[in-house]
C-alpha cells in the first residue's frame, strides 16, 4: 500500500539524516500556490513529502518538489519549475508533473489523470522527443511511495 512504503521511505530517510539534503518543509500555502500555477492538486504521498522535505536529495538520489515561490526563476529540483518549462519548451501534457530526471533522455512523472482509489498518481516515464500521441507512458511506480522507497533502498 502506498502510504505503508511512503512512510518506509520517510522513516529511512529521518533514520539516515546525514545522506539528506532537503529544502525542508514547504507550507501549506505554498504548495496551494503550486497547485493553482501547475492546474494540478497534489494528493497522499507527494503531498506529505512536499509538507516534510520539499525538494531535495538522498544520496545521489534528487527528488523533485518545491523550492520557492518563484516558479519561472529556479532550477532542479523544484518540480514546478522544471515542469512549467518543460510544458513550454516540448509540450509536456498537463497531467504529467515531473518529480525524477533520470539523465538518460527520460523524465518519471506522477501522472494524475491516472489517480487510484486513494488518489494516488502512478509514477510513469515520459520521453522528450516523442510525440505525446506516441508516448508508452510506462509504469515505473504504482505511487510515489513505492517509488520513494524505491529511490531510498538504493542508496542505503
């Protein structure tokens, strides 16, 4: 279950301080500000994670999330940023949030017109250079729990 591996992910990441780097928590009406900028509302798992860490790294690990306020002004890793930029510059769907950047040509991406029972997004992967008509939109993650702990077991 989702957030059953989310706070996995969550006590290993507070268990583990030193491979930490995080923004820290972002307040509510920061990530209410977020939503209304993106057209999205964030849910579960990635909503606890924005409200515990922000944005930042485990390990060499870089997860997503929010930074700041500026949206048009950042850099990685602030998921509003990089994912308004990407809506301009390859016509990301609107659906699609960009949380990972694998560095090999492909984003994952929390997909919420595919949320579950719990409204949980899957965590898929997006193609720059594909056709959006074309895109497999590949399963990576069935949440951005399991994809978490996923992330945090690798670098301990």
């Amino acid at each position: 279950m989702s957030l059953e591996t989310y706070h996995q992910a969550k006590q290993t990441i507070l268990n583990n301080k030193e491979k930490g780097f995080f923004v820290g928590p972002r307040p509510i009406e920061l990530i209410t500000l977020a939503e209304e900028k993106l057209g999205l509302k964030f849910t579960g798992s990635y909503l606890d994670f924005l409200k515990s860490f922000g944005a930042g790294n485990f390990g060499a690990q870089e997860i997503f999330g929010i930074i700041n306020g500026d949206f048009e002004n950042s850099s990685v890793p602030d998921a509003i940023w990089y994912t308004l930029t990407e809506r301009k510059e390859i016509d990301l769907p609107h659906n699609l949030l960009v949380i990972y950047d694998t560095g090999s040509d492909e984003f994952y991406c929390l997909d919420f017109s595919q949320q579950d029972e719990h409204n949980e997004p899957p965590v898929v992967s997006f193609v720059p250079g594909i056709d959006n008509d074309k895109q497999q939109y590949e399963i990576i993650a069935k949440d951005f729990g399991d994809f978490l702990l996923n992330l945090v077991n690798q670098e301990i």
